[in-house]
C-alpha cells in the first residue's frame, strides 16, 4: 500500500475551545478511513505560518511519501508552502470566507482578514492536485472557483476534479445509551457564528413549560472567534424560570463527554441562514448518529437534508422556535419514535453514510495519485501571500480602514521582525 503524509491537525498542538474542533474531527476521520483501508499514513500537524511550512518539509526530506493528504486551511496552507512535488490532495474543509462574513468587525480589521483569507484559497485551489469538500453543494462551489483561476477540468486521465466526501459515519465500539426517563436535549461544540442561539433557548423554554421531564446540556460552547453567542445563550439560561434544568458543562473531556453522549435522548442544533450554513457541514452531528442519539435541527446545511430523507431526526424550518419546541416534544413524548430513528440512523451509518462508502474516491485516488499539469489561465482574486503585490494590498486596506500611522506601524513591524502582517 502507499504511504501518504497527512497533514491536519489531530488535536495533538490544538483543542476544540480554540476554534479547530471541525479540522480536528475531518483530520481524524480521514486518518482513520485510510489506515483502515490498508494505506500506511502518517499524521502531520504543523502549526501556522513559516513554522509550520519548515516542519512540513523537514517530515518530507526524512521520509518517504507517495502523495500529501492535506486538511485546509492552515495545514494545508503548510503543505503548499513546503513547495513539495508530490501528488497533493487537498480538503477544502468550510467555504472560510463565508465564515468570516459572519465575523463582527469590532477591531476595524475584517478587510485584512478577507484579504487574508482569500490569498490563503487562492493559493489552495491554484496548487491542488484533486481536491474534496465536506458537502456536496460546496463541491459545485470549488468547481466555480477553480473556473474563475482557469484551471483545466477538462476530460483526461488526469482531469483536476472535486470529489465531495461528506457526512459519514464511524461505528463507536462498546458504547451504550443509559437513558432514565429523563429527556435530556443535547448540544456538543462550538456555539460559532452561525449558531442561532436564540431559536435554540426560546424553543427549549417552550418545551420545557409543556414537559417537565426535558432537560438540556451543553457541553463545549464558547470559542475566540464567537464568543457573543455562547455569553448571551449563559444570560438567558441565567434568567430563565427553568434555569435549574439547564446544565452547561462547557469544554469536557472524551470520556466526560461519553457519558453525557450515553445519557442524551435528543441532540439538536440551530443555524441561522447564512452562505456558511447553504455551504457547510455540521460533523458534530455524525458523533450524534454513530450513537444513536436522534437529531432535532433546523433546515439550512446540506446535512439536514440526509437527516430528513433517511429519517436520522426531525428538521424544522429556519429561526421557527414554535416548530423546534413542538419536535422537542413529539420526541419526548414518544420513546417508539425515538427508537425507531436510532434504527434508522444505524441503517443509515452502514450504507449510505458508512465511511468505506463515503471515502472511496480518496481511496482511488491515493492508490493512484497522479499530478494535474496544465497552465492556469485566470488570475487569484488576491495576489499570493506575503508578496510585495499581497502587502501593498494589505498596506491600503490598513492605512484605509485604521489610519495611515498605524498602516505604517503594521508595516514596518513586518520588515523588522519578520513577523505576518
């Protein structure tokens, strides 16, 4: 079998409070498909910027790879960076520019994360050998990015193509349910940008006002990039009539978190409508599947629709507290239903949604990698990172959106220290 670099971020450097529980949970399950598909992988999990690109290349020199697996966007931004000329896969995980539309410009800085992020993908889509995504609508997206560069997709042996590789299921070994007659609504992760929290709250306090058996627990929550949500979801719980009913555990261990897992007779999230919500995936919600735990939702992400269709859960419409609490209720109130989805979901996780199901073009294309040749025709929307065309854009959009003395003061830090702008 062949022996591939990947490159990701399986939590050895990181954790989920910082924001990386989605890069996390894809660098893992894509370290798992391929070592259980007989592929001889060794993880990589670079950290970010110059760092992370010299130790990339340190693992290539001493070792011996036939093609580079790489979860976007900063660990595969390490792994173009290394300048390797080995086959390269890479995960495009998250349409990241739509997620930080969705970012509060508090700090006068959104148009320098922008343009930060866009060089970033540019430079991704403009080196890729073959790429995948967690959904499929974001697959189509690629695509048009990949047109708009003039890269060629033509039909050939080695056509440039996008593969979607979404929701999947990994069986859980000797986990069981402990359910108690309690209905125990739960939410795992991050309360991110597009977490509508006040659906979630209004929805449990009307179900809980009809059913004094449902209870709910929290477990992760707050991250840097979006605490307002999870601080404003702790106020409302504070002032609640129902308060002592709420238990939010915040960042828990995998064995506490296994626990909870085993008690929850419902987990359920919340989106707003968003580019980031039409485009992304929801991988918390396999965690829930591959347990048995009936999903509640809201219609938006891609993953809604697989609920809906293979009868893994209920899906309400967008922001519609009222329909939320009354699929809460139908669940609570109805153990059959309940044992029926979770028959349904295990179903669902050994055909459709089975990882060697699922994986298979990233199966392929590793048994075979080959690298795409061909001049790319369009220009990246950014010019490439850390270029004087890149820090003089980056320089205007300073001296545009805080001042000219403090574009000054960014940019002479930079030549100085040799620190990112």
């Amino acid at each position: 079998m062949n022996s591939i670099l990947l490159v990701g971020d399986d939590g050895s450097r990181t954790s989920a409070e910082m924001g990386t529980g989605a890069c996390i949970a894809r660098t893992i399950r894509f370290r798992n498909a391929l070592i259980g598909q007989g592929f001889n992988v060794l993880v990589c999990s670079p950290g970010e910027g110059r760092a992370g690109v010299s130790e990339v290349r340190r693992i290539i020199a001493d070792g011996s790879f036939d093609c580079i697996v790489a979860i976007s966007p900063f660990p595969a931004e390490a792994a173009v960076g290394s300048a390797s000329e080995l086959p390269l896969w890479i995960d495009m995980n998250g349409m990241h520019p739509a997620e930080l539309q969705l970012k509060q410009d508090r700090d006068g800085r959104s148009g320098e994360r922008m343009l930060r992020m866009l060089s970033m993908e540019n430079g991704l889509l403009s080196r890729g050998d073959a790429f995948s995504t967690p959904s499929r609508r974001q697959a189509y997206a690629v695509y048009g990015e990949l047109l708009l560069l003039g890269r060629n997709l033509s039909g050939s042996s080695s056509q440039l193509k996008v593969f979607p590789i979404p929701h999947c299921s990994n069986k859980v070994d000797g986990f069981s349910r402990k359910l108690d007659g309690v209905t125990r609504i739960l939410s795992t992760g991050s309360f991110n940008l597009w977490f509508d929290e006040i659906t979630m709250f209004d929805a449990l306090e009307q179900a809980m006002g009809s059913n004094s058996s449902i209870r709910f627990e929290a477990t992760g929550g707050r991250v840097s990039f979006s605490p307002d949500k999870y601080d404003n979801f702790c106020k409302m719980v504070e002032s609640s009539q129902f308060k002592d009913r709420f238990s939010l555990h915040g960042w828990v261990s995998a064995d506490e978190l296994d626990e909870i897992y085993s008690r929850a007779s419902i987990a359920a999230y919340t989106d707003i409508i968003s580019p980031e919500t039409l485009l992304g995936a929801r991988t918390r919600v396999l965690d829930w599947v591959s347990r048995g735990i009936p999903v509640v939702c809201t219609e938006g992400a891609e993953i809604s629709e697989d609920i809906r269709r293979h009868n893994m859960g209920i899906v309400v419409p967008s922001a519609d507290s009222e329909a939320l609490a009354n699929a809460f209720l139908a669940l609570a109130e109805n153990p059959l239903a309940r044992q029926k989805i979770s028959q349904d979901q295990e179903k669902w996780s050994c055909t459709t949604g089975a990882s060697s199901q699922v994986f298979k073009p990233l199966f392929n294309w590793c048994g075979k990698p080959c690298i795409v040749k061909g001049r790319q025709y369009g220009k990246p929307t950014v010019p490439a990172m850390d270029s004087f065309a890149y820090l003089k854009e980056i320089f205007f959009e300073l001296a545009d959106s805080a001042g000219l003395s403090y574009a000054l003061k960014r940019f002479a830090k930079k030549v100085l220290q040799n620190s990112t702008l």
